[in-house]
C-alpha cells in the first residue's frame, strides 16, 4: 500500500484540492484508494461524503421551548454540535485505531473511499499531547494496519498547521508532495517545510527517510516573476521538483467545487490535462 502526504505550512497553496483530485484520479485508474481528510475543516469530507441536516428534526425538537435563553438549551446546543453528526470519524480513529474499519466511508466514486474528518480533529492534537501512558505518533500506521490489504493507495489531505496528526503522517511513510504556488512567499513556505520535516527526521528515528517531491502549482507562464521563480526552485533541488506544473486557471476548480466534483470531471480545460500529466508522473514514482 503507497501513500502520498500533501503538506505545506504555507496555506492557500490547493492542498485539498490536489488531494481530492489524485484520490479521484488514482481511482479511475483502476486503483483502490483511501483519502485520508487530516483537515479539521473537512472539506474533502464534504466533498466526498453527505453529512445529514438535521436541523429540521433539532427545531421540532425544541418547539415547546420558548425563545429565551436558557441554560437548558445552551447545555442541548453544545451536546448536539460539539460532536457532529457524522458518525464514526479521523478523531476516533486516533483514539482506537482499530475503529478505521468503522470509521471509513464509501464514496459515490468507483474505488474511492475517505476517512472523514470534522471539527472536533482539532482538538486531537491537545488530546494526543496529554497522553503520556502510550505512543502518540503512530496512531495513524497502527490504524491503516487494519486495511492494508484493502487499498492500493492512500492519500493524505494535510493541514498547514505543525501538529501530531502531521507526525502521525510521517510516520506512515509516505511520499510528501509539496505544492508551491507563485505568491510572494512562496520560496519561504518551501524553506518552512522543509525545515519542518527535518527537524521531525531528527526527533523521531521512524521517519528517517521521508521522500519528498515539489509540485509547482496556480501557474501563469505569462508572468516573468513565476518563471523565474521556477528556474530558480529547479536549480536549487533538481529532480525532486516535478515536471508536471499546474496551471493557473480558477473558473475549473470553482465549477467543480460547487458541483461536489473535481477538476479531472471539467472537460476541456488546462488544469484537467496538467492533472492528468501529474497522475501518469507520480504513478512512475511510487
């Protein structure tokens, strides 16, 4: 079982977009693939799954209630919402990880399941800190233990921020993809990183030998500033930077947000085809 781990510390770099769209794409090429959502935001969660409304059953719930305030229903209000309705999620996973086989949800996609996330992974990383009696960091490879001969891939949606769950990560081994977008601090986000998984390589013996490629990303070749900022990422690490690069173009990914797709679903348009080059590149590679 391959794993690939979209991380950068910079934000707005499409991390979720890139993982959804490999997840989508890996499956259409016949791959049995699981998309890890270790965002606290879910939104490949939401792409990938429907989470139940109920807001209509709540309210006819509390109809005899009056509209005033009332501890009664601040106390109703935290025990619905402070866990989502979404059943077994990531955040359990973390506390049992022989709960993923419960935990994992198919999708409306051929071959393509995902390990929902929601709100409460964020407080995960405070719960696995507190926790001194057991090992922290390997939750996540103890878990995916359980399903390793389900899947052919498994791919991590990855939040910027520094944590445990991002350690959990690592210690699966997989391949780290770096996307770099074009922004003024694009350069510095590739240092942060990077610097990030080696202090992690140093901590924690297990994660020794990450590998790790560079996917350029939200580029528009008619603007010098990103050309040179190209050559000059090239010329610093070589061969671990892609040779797919991804071009800019919005109006795709917004058609496929709204619609619950993904950009390879866009017929027709430039992004769909760098995807498409990307897939065949990092098929090669793992």
């Amino acid at each position: 079982m391959k794993k690939i781990m979209v991380y950068s510390i910079k934000g707005g770099t499409g991390k979720t977009t890139q993982a959804k769209t490999l997840s989508k794409g890996f499956a259409m090429r016949g791959k049995r693939v699981l998309e890890i959502d270790l965002d606290p935001q879910g939104n490949s969660t939401k792409s990938f799954t429907q989470v139940p409304n109920d807001i209509k059953r709540l309210t006819e719930a509390i109809s005899e209630l009056n509209s005033a305030y009332s501890k009664e229903k601040e106390l109703l209000f935290i025990k619905q919402y402070s866990k989502q309705q979404t059943g077994v999620c990531l955040s359990d996973v973390f506390d049992d990880p022989k709960k993923i086989i419960e935990a994992i949800r198919s999708t409306r996609f051929n071959h393509l399941d995902v390990l929902p996330s929601n709100l409460e992974l964020s407080q995960t990383d405070t719960k696995l800190r507190l926790e001194t009696m057991k090992r922290q960091e390997n939750r996540l490879r103890k878990a995916l233990n359980h399903v390793r001969d389900c899947y052919d891939l498994v791919v991590m949606d990855c939040s910027p921020a520094k944590s445990l769950l991002t350690v959990n990560a690592l210690m699966t081994e997989p391949l780290v993809l770096i996307p770099v977008d074009f922004s003024d601090d694009s350069l510095q986000g590739i240092a942060l990183t990077l610097q990030e998984i080696n202090a992690l390589r140093e901590e924690y013996d297990e994660i020794a030998d990450i590998d790790y490629r560079i996917l350029l990303t939200m580029k528009n070749s008619r603007m010098r500033s990103h050309q040179n900022t190209e050559s000059l990422v090239r010329a610093f690490f070589g061969e671990k930077v892609l040779n797919t690069t991804i071009r800019f173009q919005e109006s795709p990914i917004n058609e496929a947000n709204e619609k619950g797709l993904t950009v390879l679903d866009i017929k027709k348009s430039n992004i769909a085809e760098d995807y498409e080059m990307l897939l065949s590149e990092l098929e090669e590679i793992l």
